[in-house]
C-alpha cells in the first residue's frame, strides 16, 4: 500500500499545477494527522508520517480515472512515485547537487586526505628526513582546499534551497546552547 496511514475510500490529494510549458513537473509532497492550522501554500506541517516524491508527465492525454488505474491529474498526467523509477529518471534540484557535492568533498578531506597527511607523518619521520615536508604538504595544500570547499558547498546548498543555516525543525535542543 502506498500509504497505510490513509485508510477509507474518502482519501484524495487535490491540488493544480501551473502551466509555464515545462513537459514533466517534479512534486515534492508530505501528510501527517495534525492540522498545519493555515491551508496557505508555505503552512509548516508539525509533524508528517511520510513524504514522497512524484514525477508527472504533462504531455499526456487527460483520460477518465477508474478504480483500477492511478488518478490523473487536471492535465492528464499520471503520477509515478520515485521508487518506482530508477534514480536516473529523477534528476535533482540544483541545491540537492550541491549537497551531494558537499558530503564527497568532505568525506575525502576528513576520512582521506588529513588521516593520509598523519599516517606519513607517522611513519614516514622514521625513514626520511624529508617527511614533514610531504605532511603539510596533504595537510595544507591537499586537505585544507578539499575540506573548505566543502563546507563553501554546504553553506551555498542552504543559501540555494532557501533554508536557514543550522536550525531546521528536525534537530535536536541541546540544552547547553
């Protein structure tokens, strides 16, 4: 089932999709029981039990639903959930790249480059006088613009999807700060 939370025959999603000439739309979607209190667009759900991601394709004709056959929308395109799609079909938004591209560059500047930079440090300084010059060197001119990079990536993610920086609705109240 793809949502066991809704139950009866009187659940439905309704909602228009502007048209601006795009021929597939990209939904982002999330429901929970409590009421957000406002039906505005940009309403804060308290707490949701799902999220989903859809797909419509808006170059299809508009066809008549029937029970056994997924809803279409007022413009004829029928819903494909994300998971049912191979990842290739969904691309993503320009702020989820950035963040992609913010977990690579510092995974490899903190868990490659700087543990590299202190294991020849380490083992090196026994073998050759000429060690600390090839530490700093993956310390400083390796690890240090790898890992700025990232957390630059990290900030313009933020910046780029619109969020605000280190305070979103799912951390947890540190009772020290």
């Amino acid at each position: 089932m793809l949502f066991p939370q809704l139950t009866g025959d009187s659940s439905s999603f309704g909602y228009t999709i502007p048209s601006n000439g795009d021929k597939q739309q990209f939904v982002i979607f999330a429901y929970g029981t409590t009421n957000p209190g406002s039906s505005d667009v940009n309403a804060d759900l308290v707490q949701h039990f799902e999220y989903r991601t859809v797909y419509f394709d808006l170059t299809k004709n508009l066809t008549p639903a029937t029970p056994a056959t997924p809803a279409t929308t007022s413009s004829g395109a029928k819903p494909t959930t994300s998971h049912a799609a191979s990842s290739d079909d969904i691309p993503l938004l320009p702020y989820q790249r950035m963040i992609v591209a913010h977990a690579i560059f510092c995974v490899v500047g903190f868990l490659l480059f700087l543990p590299g930079g202190a294991l020849l440090a380490r083992y090196l300084r026994t073998y050759s006088p000429t060690w600390f010059t090839g530490h700093w060197a993956i310390q400083l001119v390796i690890s240090g613009p790898t890992i700025v990079a990232g957390a630059a990536l990290g900030v313009a993610s933020v910046n780029k999807a619109g969020a605000r920086h280190l305070d979103d609705s799912h951390k947890v109240n540190c009772p020290y700060s």
